[in-house]
C-alpha cells in the first residue's frame, strides 16, 4: 500500500529574503546596479593585476543557513551580489574568493538592510593548488605523448569515470600495492558502494587492470611529478551569472547540514559516502523545484520551493512496505510528479495538490522500468527495461559474467495513466545496459544501449521498432590491441565499463512538451543524446535519423544528461566539469558557466521555461546541492538563426 510521509524543514526567514527570494519571473538580476548592492568589491592578484572569473561565495554565519549565493568578478576584476528583498535580517556572512592556483581570500561582513557593504581581496599564489582541480584539469594534467599513454589514459577514463569525477580518485597517490588494490575493488562493487559481485569482477577492469595500474603508478605514484594544467579561468558572457546552491540534508537526518560540501576547494572533492542523495532534477509549471534519492532511506522524492526556501521530503513505501529509492523523474501537462520506483520496479505518480502517491504496477511479463521519464504530448508515460540477463562463466579467464538474453531484449515501456495499461517495444537487439529514455517532439521514443553504441527508436505512427548503430570502432584515435579484441569477443560490457573506442550514449532529452509550451519557435525537428566516454552531444534528425556529433569543449568532460529550452539552447550537466554547459545549435558554438562547488559531479540539468531567459537547474550528486543558475541581462541567450 502507497502512502507518503512529509519531513518539513525550513530556512530561517532572513537568509530567505537575503539570497532566496527577489527575483520574480524574469530569470536575470534585474533592477539594481553596483550601488544598490548589499557587497561588492574587487580581486586583484598580489602583482596588483585585476582578477576576472573569481568565484565570490557568501553565506550567513549562522551554523544553519543551507544557501550560498556566488557570483564571478568581471574583466576589471570588480563584483556585486544581486540586490536584497525585504525583510532582511542583518548578520554576519562568511565571503569567500576562490580561484584555482591561489589561496582563498576569506572575510567575515556584516550586512545590514539598506546598507552596502564593501569588502576587497588580493589573491596570492598557491604552490600546491592540486586540490582545487576539477575532473576535466586532472585529466589535462595526465601524459598522453605516447601511444601507450594515450592508450592508458583512455582505458582510465572510459572504465574509472562512471560513479565519481576523476578528481576523487586521483587528488591521492599511491604506490602500485595500493593502486591495485582500489583497482581490484572497483572491479567488484556496484555504483551504490555496496559489494554484492565479489565472486564476480568485472570483466573490462579485470582486463586492463594492468595497464590502468601500471599508468596510474607512474602518473600518481609517490614519486610522479605531474605538471598541472589548471583551465584559464571563464570570462565575458561566462562570468555574467548568479549561482544559488540549496543543500540537501541526507533524507534519514532531517536537518542536518553536510559539512564537507565542495565550498571550500582547498579541501578537495568530497567523498560521497556523507553527502550523494539528490540525483536527478525536475521544474513543474509553479516555479517548484522537485529531485529524486536513490541513496537514503526514508526520502523518495522532494521539493524545493525556492521562493520560500522550504524543503519538503515525501516518501513512497513499497508493495513489500519498504521505503522507496528513486533514480528519475519528470512532470506531466497537469503537473503530476512520475518517477520510477525502484523497490517495485514500477512507474508511480505523486499528486502534488493531494499529495498522494500511485502506484502502476507492472505485469508479470516485464522487468523493472526507469531509465528517465519520457512524457509525450498524449500524457503517456515512458520508461526503459533491460534485457533479462544470463549468468554464464568463461572458463579461460575464470570469470562469472552475465550476458543479454536475445528472447527478452529489453526496448522501451509505454504506460497509458488512464488504463494503467503497459505497452512493451522490444528492442531489435538484446542489450544488458539500455539506459535511458525519451520522447522526441513528434512522440517517437527513443531508448541508449550504452555499452554498445546504439540508439533504439519507436515509431510514434507505427509502432515498429528501429535501431541506429553510431558505434566507429575504426575511427578511434588511441591504440587498439588483441585484448581489446578478446575482451568484446568473450564478455558483454555492462553501462560501467567498456572497451577503449565506446562512445556511450547515455542520457538524452526526456520531453519536449514544456518547452513547445514556451517556445516562439515550436519546430523541435531534432532530438538529443549525451554520448558520455566520447565527450560530445549527438543531434538525431526525427524524420531521417541522420546523426550529427559535437565533442564538448574539454576531453573527458563525461556529458551525462542534456534539456533543450523554449530558445532551442541545448544545456549538459557534465559530470566530471563543475560546469554547465550551453550549445546553440545555430551557431554551434559552446558557452561554458563555472560551478561554485568543487566536485558536484552533477548528472542532472533542467529548465524553468516559464522565466525569460530560462532558469537553469542543476542536482549535485557529489555534495547533494540543488543549484540556480541565473543569467544578467546582457548575457545573450536567444538563438538567432
């Protein structure tokens, strides 16, 4: 029996009005000048050089406070929090200036209403500044001048950049003993960090475990000397943003305030273990902001209001009266919440103005359904299923492996909320790691095979089941040798993990209905995918199903899921950047934005289309952030053919 249970927490009311609140519909921070600032100042270096792309970080210092509010300094190294809304409550805010290869500038004002405050940093080099990397630098900062280390480096970042950003792993060295021995347990345990396939390594990690040890030794042994690439700090259109960041209590400690948060980059990226809760992240009509745990035990879904500042939690308990962990999530024309329930293997709804929960459940004949929540224009509700899988055991490599089942594919699942009725599309081949789902803007659906570089569709009109095969094996530039070979021949890889040459479509856009509903322009004539080992986005024309790919501006960004708005901008939460990303398909050019927060390894983007322009929304699964990404008016954000 469903039923929901409510964990209500709220933010003391003057930080609220502080960095919460005073932005109405229009997304930008209008409306205020330097001089109606509540702070504002300028970075300089110690050569006295005027400082651009300084992530400036205020926060209440009131030990309770879940709101930070950064903006970025401009060419002249000057900055300027957005204006206040009444109340405010006056106080001190801890004011933080962080940029990597210098030591933090760090000051304690005190703010008070209807008075500006000023406060000045000068910057002074750091020796040492590896612990302020993000995934993408560290990868920079890896050799790659030989074919060997080229190889290497690629085996890493396709097998090692699935459950954590790089910078995790690699901000340590070890000696080859301990590189082995993370490797070998890597090789073992599933995304959640439990250890349930000890019997049964991976297969790929097994494999290139050498060749990934052996490289790392050498790369972040006790002896390396890695000669760092820190990016150039962003500038122009990039700095011209207000980022707030909410955190997320853990779902079973209501209220608590996780310590190590990515604020402070000096720390380096936090581990998961305390914070990782809030994975994926949708906006409803109202402005609300809801997210989904897949990790703690007593929150399914919850909702942010951030006009308020207030964090409601809601739990759905299973068949079985287990409390329910959620992976995805989406909204429907009449702003019912659909998730998939991950203890029932079901699609649910959560009535927002009940405040109630569905259940679907499913027949017998299917397995467990989510991969994201596609919503097509007719309100029927999609979701992915896997392949039913075979236990098998090569005896040469003495390995357990489970491999698809060709009679029971997997493909993409249409629920009709008015039957209850599931419609199963069985994928033209089996595959054991189809990932996500979508619904193009003429309500053709579309499902990743992930470990194979293919892209399943169903035909809206027909009904009939096709395949794109986007896989180029040939046209890989690194090394390929016999055991790459060998591996493919005798082992099915899993999402994880793979050869060097995968590409690994990953998420894509779950709908198109409410951007149509906002759009000037309502011809979404192409759908989108990450292809997340390969660094780049894809453009699937609907009618032809040509392929068109764009690597991101940075190797090894690890692209996870992308949104299109009402403007036609495509925006991807790349999990190993601490950035999001912009592409206009017009110009096909790149905008990139910084992230305050060091290892947010986001994996989750959406839009609010109802702000002008459109808010952009990120969940932090590394440091369990919601995160507000606003635009200032001269930040050009409508495409232009």
């Amino acid at each position: 029996m469903s039923r929901v249970k409510m964990l209500r927490f709220l933010i003391p009311l003057g930080v609220v009005a502080m960095v919460a609140v005073g932005w109405a519909k229009q997304s930008p921070v209008q409306g205020g000048s330097a001089s109606d600032a509540p702070l504002k100042g300028r970075v300089m270096s110690a050569d006295g050089a005027p400082m651009e792309g300084v992530a400036i970080s205020a926060r209440a210092d009131d030990r309770r406070t879940i709101i930070t509010t950064s903006v970025y300094t401009d060419q002249d190294g000057r900055y300027a929090l957005p204006p206040l809304a009444a109340p405010l409550s006056d106080g001190p805010y801890k004011v933080m200036a962080q940029a990597v290869g210098f030591e933090a500038g760090r000051a304690t004002v005190r703010l008070a209403a209807g008075k500006g405050a000023e406060q000045n940093f000068t910057l002074t080099p750091l020796k040492d500044f590896s612990r302020q990397l993000s995934g993408i630098e560290w990868m920079a900062s890896l050799p790659e001048s030989t074919p060997q280390d080229r190889r290497a480096k690629r085996l890493y970042g396709v097998n090692c950049i699935q459950c954590h950003t790089t910078a995790f792993a690699l901000q340590n060295r070890f000696d080859a003993t301990g590189w082995s021995s993370i490797v070998k347990l890597m090789s073992t345990i599933s995304f959640n960090g439990q250890d349930p396939m000890r019997d049964a390594p991976d297969a790929f990690i097994n494999g290139y475990k050498d060749e990934i040890v052996a490289y790392l030794e050498r790369v972040r042994g006790p002896r390396s000397e890695a000669v760092f690439k820190p990016l150039p700090r962003v500038t122009g259109e990039s700095t011209r943003i207000v980022v707030t960041e909410y955190e997320i209590s853990p779902g079973h400690l209501p209220g608590t305030v996780v310590v190590d948060n990515g604020n402070d980059w000096s720390f380096g990226p936090p581990s998961h273990h305390e914070s990782r809760a809030a994975h994926d992240t949708v906006v409803d009509l109202q402005g609300n902001v809801w997210f989904t745990d897949n990790v703690s035990p007593r929150r399914s879904i919850g909702k942010l209001d951030p006009r308020v500042g207030r964090i409601t939690d809601y739990t759905q308990v299973s068949e079985k009266g287990e409390p329910v962990n959620v992976h995805d999530i989406n909204v429907d024309q009449a702003g019912n919440i659909w998730f998939n329930n991950g203890r029932d293997g079901s699609l649910d709804k959560f009535d927002p103005k009940s405040e109630k929960f569905q259940n679907f459940p499913l027949p017998a004949s299917l397995r467990g359904v989510g991969g994201l929540i596609g919503v097509d224009s007719k309100g029927n509700i999609w979701g992915r299923t896997n392949s039913r899988r075979i236990e098998a055991f090569d005896a040469k490599w003495g390995l357990k492996h489970q491999k698809s089942d060709p009679e029971q594919p997997g493909g993409a699942v249409k629920l009709d909320p008015k039957t209850g009725e599931y419609t199963y599309y069985k994928a033209v081949k089996a595959s054991r790691a189809i990932y996500s789902i979508g619904v193009d803007a003429e309500d053709n659906a579309y499902f990743t095979h992930s470990n194979v570089d293919r892209i399943g569709y169903v035909d809206a009109r027909t009904g009939k089941v096709g395949e794109i095969d986007i896989s180029a094996r040939d046209k890989d530039n690194v090394l390929h040798t016999e055991l790459d070979a060998e591996l493919v021949s005798r082992f099915e890889p899993p999402t994880e993990t793979g050869p060097p040459w995968q590409k690994g479509p990953r998420r894509q856009t779950q709908s198109y209905w409410l951007a149509a509903k906002y759009a000037k322009d309502k011809k979404f004539d192409s759908h989108w995918f990450t292809l997340s080992k390969a660094s780049a986005i894809a453009k699937v024309d609907i009618r032809t199903k040509k392929v068109t790919e764009y690597p991101l501006p940075h190797p090894y960004s690890f692209p996870y899921q992308l949104t299109v708005d009402k403007n036609h901008m495509v925006w991807v939460a790349a999990m190993n950047t601490d950035r999001v990303f912009k592409f206009n398909p017009y110009t096909e050019r790149w905008t990139e934005y910084p992230l305050p927060s060091l290892g947010s390894d986001s994996r989750s983007v959406d839009v609010d289309n109802t702000t002008d322009p459109p808010t952009v929304w990120m969940a932090y699964w590394g440091t369990n952030k919601l995160a507000r990404i606003q635009f200032k008016p001269t930040a050009v954000t409508r495409a232009s053919r």
